[in-house]
C-alpha cells in the first residue's frame, strides 16, 4: 500500500488527473452552454471522436498542430450543426436526433479513417510535444490551459452579459423569450454549434495532444461522462470544473491502482462517478438547476 | 380625455376552421380603463394578441396616435408603446425579479443590474407593493409575480397596458388592490384595456366596454350607462341566470371523513398540514381559497395518487390509507381533477376511449381481459347523447374538442357510476358561461341524487351558488367554515388570505 503514495506516483497522478479531465472538461463545458439554451445533445460521443478524427487527419497532412485544433473545431461544429438543424429547426426530438447523430459521428469517423488510412496502425503526427506551452517546469498542454481557462470565460458568458441571461431564459421559458422579442433559433444555435466545437476539440486532444493517434473508439464512453458531469454539476460552471477534476482524478488513481500491486479492485473507482452522479442527483432534485425547458421543442402560437 | 388613441379598423383574424375576429372594429380612448368582455372563444384574446403583435391581422388595420400600426412582433409593440400581460405569465421562474425585467431590454451586454433594481425599488415604493426585486421570481407568490409581469412591461415605458383576465388568480383582496393601482394609473395617463369574462369586474372597474361575442363585437357602451345584465346578455346572447333555483338539502350520513392528514408537496408550498373536513351524501361543501394552499394535495390525497404521512381519508367508513387510485373508485368515488388535459384525459386516444377510461378494466367493458367493443360503442353513445357531448363521432380524437366538450367528457365517465362521493377540482375553469351552467347543474342534481359533492374552487360565485357549507383553506387547513347565508365575501376573503380569523375575543 505504502508504494501508492511515494512522491513519484502522486505526482503522476496530478497530472494524470489535469490530462484525463482536459477532453472532459471541455466536453462538458460545452454540453453546459447548449443545455442551457434547452438543448439536450446527446451526441457527444460522435461529435468528439469527429473532432478526434479531422484533428488527426489535418495535422497528419499539413503537419501544423494548429491547423488540427482548427480542424476538430470544425468536425465538432459541422456534426452539431447538424443536430441544431434537427432540433432547433425542424424540432425532431432532442434524444431521438442526439443517439442518431452519435452514431453518424463515430460510423463517419470511422469510415474515413479506413479509407484513407486503409487499417494502418498508428501514424505518426508531428508530436504530441508541440501542444504543450512552453513553461519547462511545467509541462501543461495548451488545450488544459484553455480548458481551465474556459471556465471562467463561460461563467462570466452566463451570468454575467445579458446575452447570456438571454440564453438561459431561452432554456427555462422560451415563450416569454419570444413574447419579448429574444430571438431563440438564434440563440439555440449559437449554445448548440459552441457546444459542438468544443466537444471537437475536446476529441482532438485525445488524439492529438494525448496519444497522437487515432483508432475508431479513441473516446471510449468520455463524451458520455461529459453528460454526466454536466447533471453531477447541477448546470453551474463552477461545479462541472470540480466534477470533471473527481472524474479524472478517480480515473488516474484507478490506473496508478493498477500499475501497483495494491490488491483493491479498480472497477470500484471506474464506477465510482456514475454512483457519485446518481447520489448527486438525487440530492439535487429540490433546487435542481435543470434547464426547465430542456429537451421541450418549443413552437410558435402553441399556448 | 376624448381623445383616441388606438383604433381597430375592420380587423379579421382566421384560424384554421374559426374566425376568431370578424371585422372587429374597437376605439380605445387615451387614459381610459376599457374591459373586452367576452365568453372564451369570443376572440377577446385573439384581438388583444393583434394589438401586441402576437397575431397579424388577416384583413383590417390598426392605428395607434394617429399612425397605421405594423406590428411583425410583440417586441415591435411594445418598443411603439403597447405592453401586455398575458394570462398565463411570461416569466423565467428560476431567475430574479430584476433579472426577468432585463430579458428583452436594450440594457448594454455588460450586465448591470443595479440601475434596473433602482428603477424597480422607485415603481414598487411608488405603488406600495412590497416585493424584493432580487428573489427568486419562482417563489413569489401568483399575485406577487402578476406584479412583477405588470411593472415588467411598465419599465418599458408603454402607453397603453392590456391586462388578460389579471384578476384570475387572486383573492378578492387582492383584487381589490389591483383595481386600486389600477385606476391610479390611469390617472397618471396610462391607457389600460383589460380582457374579462367578469361582469362585476366590468361594473366596478371600466369606464367603457366593448363586448364581443364569436368573434363579432356586439357593441361599445359606456359602463355608467348599464346594468349587469344588460351586458350578460350582450355577452350570452339571451338570458342568463344567475342563481339556481337549489332546492334545500338534505344532508345524510358522512361519506368522506378527512381527519388531520399531513402531506408534504416536493416543491414545499402547498403542502398539508393537519386538514379535517367532512362531506355528508346529499350536500355540496366548497372549498374556497386562493390556489396554492393545499388543493392540489388534498385532490392527490383523495384519489388515491399521494399517501399523506398523517391522518385518515375514510369514504363510507373505510380507510383508504393502503388502497390503490382503483380501488378507492371501487368504494364509490369519483373525481374530476383541475388539469383535465393533463389529469383527466388521454388526449390521443379516441373519445369512446376516454369515456370507459378507469372503467374499461371491468364488465361490461370488457371479458377475460379483452375489451368489448360493442359495449364500449354502446355506452359511448349513450353518454354523448346523455350529455350532449359535441364531437363528430365516438371515435372523434379527444384533442380536437373543445374545453366545454373535453369536461363533458369526464362528467359523463365520472358520473356513469352513479358515485357515492364525486370530488370536482375546479370543474368550470376556463369554461364559457353555458358550459359552466351545464357542469353547475349537473352538480346539484348529483347531489339531489344523494352524493356526498366536494366542490373545490377559486370561483367564489361558484362557491356560493352551489354549496351547503363552504370551507375555506389556508395553507393547508381549514380555517373557517361557514354556510352561504351567514357567509360574506369580505370575511371570506380574509380567511382565504390567511388572516387570522380566531376570535379576537378569546385572546382578551
């Protein structure tokens, strides 16, 4: 037991949390501003291994890391433009329209890279080392720091302009938005596309700041504990912030656990934030944040 | 004060299958109160929504000081000058006051709430209303929030304020300071037209008044001019009774039994606490009282949907603590809950279906698990019949009735039992005059029948018109009970708002 807690081991753990919570907590970031314009996207898992995907194949080609991340933004917000077409437009149902595109995500992903790469193994992309900034002490990649840096940024976006009270009004009562001349198409659209970008870029790091490569299920279930970060943060930036530092560090304990030879089985701490999501929900459920409107089409004159 | 303000021209509004306004043509005068009153479905709501730019008028136009008035949006109208307040309010509850008065405003996108809340302070302080402009617009009370929606198109500046049935959700109190605020308004000059179905309203309040009926205006009178059933019979288009001819009752044993039941609501506010009351077969009890002080607990308690955490609920002498929802409508009850659509009907299931619903488990409804469709078809045109229900066919979608038809419906499946309690939640809410009349009636012959009736409601005409007793609760008990004769609106009121109504005299 006593191997767990050498300074070695705690310090990998330390930055395995920072690494393993950067994708999730962009994700859910995300996924937070969408859903609070009352948009449910359950695409999340598609729509990060898009980002993942053209992340990988345009830093691959033009060999510049950047031009990846503009790339990963866009797969994200082409697929979520897509799911506000369904849901803000035609007004298909929000869980219907979300699992659909999920799986149009991760087939579209997959089936490029077979195609292009033809079911080569891992290709080499120009570093994993070019996405960190360059503190030497401090080895951080750029995408953590926008990550944290994010947090604030969406608070302030919320809770601070009135575009963003605009927003979130949309999300509990867009009849009164409308009956004020709020515009909500507009507003669901830009929550859902932000949303869609950020989880791209969140898939992105995955692939290129994380393992530098790309294999069809490099997400593997992130983008569902993204939604589930967002309900175990009761729809508060603040929260998803230390939601996403518990998943990711029970995450890199879980592996440190296995790396040792400490006899505890890792499953417990696999399961661990789903159990801790449900007991926050259940606690939250008298002042819950929920978007009131989530999930609800909302039509013009139907009152 | 004769000037005109707002003239509606020859304006015509169509929906699919109605006219909702037929070459209506109104003038409002500046800083005069006028009421439009109308039975529902009168179109008083379509033309309101016109004016605010909800609803583009089909033919006709409307001018507004003087200038043809092109309105695309309610945000169009309200920046020329016309605010509303809707019946249902357009409010984002889990945010501030001050907050769902900036929704909407050209305030800058930096958001500084202070000169909003300043401005707010100035218009309550002016008013004498005591709300605090930073809490939660959620747990305010209904009058509180009818505040807020009103200032909320207040601070927009408007000239002219269209209020949609505002007094619907408060006490007679209540109603009272409204009118009081109201007319002080329109002595500042602003410009108020109010949408009711109320009659004494009318009277009390107007200056003028125009009255429309399907969608046609029968006339604009001034209100001195008139007396009430004048305007009734404007509105109705005959006569119109106003008091039952009720026959005395004649009250028999207890059916229901209510005995201290406590039954906490998960959002905290109408919950139960320690409510007794009885109803003997042959007598109708009212339940008078403002919404949100235990009704809805106590219909769930009643039918059998909520377990109350103390207490006993007896129909004929069985406790209906450990019984299913179906079995208490064994024991002889029958419900008609407040939110028919949500509560009391499936709406995409056939009227036949609706009719049996509950039922349908049983003979003749249905054999060995399997449903009778003749039996169904036979006792679906009974009741269409019996009840003069108005629908195509049977077989009629439910959605497609309308509210008057869609009661029907439950009070011929609830009746149909010939129950030995029949409790109604609000039974003639948003029903027209010859709809409600016809569920009043069929109330008091259920009672002439020798049911126990529990009439729950937030119609205090209602209330006295047709009960034996009335009860009235606050904040989940009773407070006071008392019968129509000795009963008088203003004592009633005070109870129904919490006012302590324990004799001052047993304190000294």
């Amino acid at each position: 037991m006593e191997d767990l807690f050498t300074s070695a081991v705690l310090v990998g753990i330390f930055w395995a949390t920072l690494r393993i919570a950067t994708p999730l907590l962009l994700a859910a970031l995300g996924e937070l501003v969408c859903e609070s314009s009352g948009i449910l996207n359950l695409s999340l898992e598609g729509t990060m291994t898009m980002g993942a995907f053209a992340g990988f194949y345009v830093a691959n080609e033009t060999g510049s890391i950047l031009a990846g991340l503009v790339a990963a933004g866009i797969g994200g917000a082409f697929l979520s433009l897509i799911m506000a077409l369904m849901t803000v437009t035609a007004k298909v149902n929000q869980v219907v329209a979300g699992l659909a595109l999920n799986i149009l995500g991760l087939g579209l992903a997959f089936f490029w890279y077979r195609s292009i790469y033809e079911a080569e193994g891992s290709i080499d992309i120009p570093t994993v080392e070019t996405m960190q900034a360059p503190f030497e002490f401090f080895p951080i990649p750029w995408l953590t720091i926008l990550a944290f840096v994010m947090v604030p940024v969406v608070w302030v976006f919320l809770y601070r302009t009135k575009y963003g009270l605009e927003l979130r009004s949309v999300g509990h009562n867009p009849e009164a938005c409308d009956m004020r001349g709020v515009g909500i198409i507009s507003r669901q659209y830009v929550a859902v596309v932000f949303g869609g970008v950020m989880a791209g870029l969140a898939g992105s790091f995955l692939s290129l700041g994380s393992t530098g490569l790309f294999f069809p299920d490099i997400i593997s279930g992130r983008g569902w504990i993204a939604l589930a970060i967002v309900i175990f943060g009761n729809w508060r930036a603040t929260w998803v912030l230390v939601g996403s530092l518990l998943f990711g560090f029970l995450e890199a304990t879980q592996l440190a656990l296995q790396a040792s030879d400490v006899d505890l089985p890792y499953q417990l701490l696999l399961a661990l934030p789903f159990v801790l999501t449900i007991v926050a929900l259940v606690f939250n459920r008298s002042r819950s944040n929920v978007p009131l409107s989530l999930t609800i089409p909302y039509h013009r004159g139907e009152r | 004060m004769t000037e005109t303000i707002l003239a509606v021209d020859r304006v015509t509004k169509r929906f699919p299958g109605v006219v909702a306004n037929d070459a209506v043509s109104v003038d409002i005068r500046r800083g005069e109160i006028h009421c439009l009153l109308g039975e529902n479905g009168a179109g008083k709501t379509t033309l309101a929504d016109i004016l605010y730019g909800v609803y583009r008028p089909d033919e006709g136009s409307v001018t507004f000081r003087g200038e043809t008035l092109e309105l695309h949006t309610p945000r169009d109208a309200i920046a020329a000058g016309i605010g509303m307040v809707h019946q249902h309010f357009e409010l984002v509850p889990p945010m501030s006051v001050v907050e769902n008065v900036v929704i909407g405003t050209s305030a800058s996108q930096w958001l500084d709430l202070s000169e909003v809340r300043d401005r707010l302070n100035e218009f309550f302080h002016n008013y004498d209303v005591e709300i605090d402009p930073d809490a939660e617009v959620g747990r305010l009370s209904v009058g509180e929030q009818q505040w807020v929606e009103i200032f909320k198109t207040l601070y927009f500046g408007v000239e002219v304020l269209i209020l949609d049935e505002p007094t619907a959700v408060l006490t007679p109190q209540g109603v009272q300071e409204l009118f009081r605020i109201l007319r002080r308004m329109r002595d500042e000059g602003l410009t108020i037209i109010l949408i009711t179905h109320k009659l004494k309203e009318v009277m009390e309040l107007s200056d003028r008044v125009t009255v429309l009926r399907l969608g046609k205006v029968v006339g604009t009178v001034n209100t001195a001019d008139v007396e009430m059933r004048d305007l009734a019979q404007m509105m109705v288009g005959r006569e119109v009774l106003f008091q039952f001819d009720k026959e005395r009752s004649h009250p028999g044993e207890a059916v229901l039994e209510v005995d201290g039941i406590h039954l906490a609501s998960v959002t905290g506010r109408g919950s139960l606490k320690g409510l007794s009351l009885s109803v003997h077969a042959g007598e109708v009890v009212g339940l008078a009282g403002v919404s949100g002080n235990g009704q809805n607990a106590l219909f769930d308690a009643l039918v059998g949907v909520e377990q109350p955490s103390a207490g006993a609920i007896r129909i004929g002498g069985v406790d209906i603590a450990e019984l299913s929802a179906n079995r208490i409508g064994q024991l002889g009850m029958a419900s008609v809950p407040a939110d028919r659509i949500a509560q009391g009907l499936l709406m995409d299931f056939k009227v036949k279906e609706n009719l049996v619903l509950g039922r349908h488990r049983s003979n003749p409804f249905s054999r060995a698990g399997v449903l009778n469709r003749s039996a169904i078809d036979g006792f679906a045109a009974e009741s269409i019949e019996g009840f003069d229900i108005r629908t195509p066919s049977a077989s009629q979608l439910t959605r497609t009735l309308s509210g008057g038809n869609l009661q029907k419906v439950i009070m011929a499946r609830e009746l149909s039992g010939e129950p030995r309690l029949l409790v109604a939640h609000q039974p003639t809410r948003g029903l027209d005059i010859s709809a409600s009349e016809y569920v009043r009636r069929r109330l008091l012959e259920e009672r002439d029948r020798g049911a126990a009736v529990l009439l729950m409601s937030e119609d205090l005409d209602e209330i006295f018109q047709l009960s034996d007793r009335i009860a009235v609760i606050y904040d989940g008990r009773i407070v006071s009970e008392t019968t129509p004769e000795q009963a008088d609106l203003e004592s009633l009121g005070l109870s129904m708002a919490g006012v302590d109504t324990v004799e001052a005299g047993s304190a000294a």
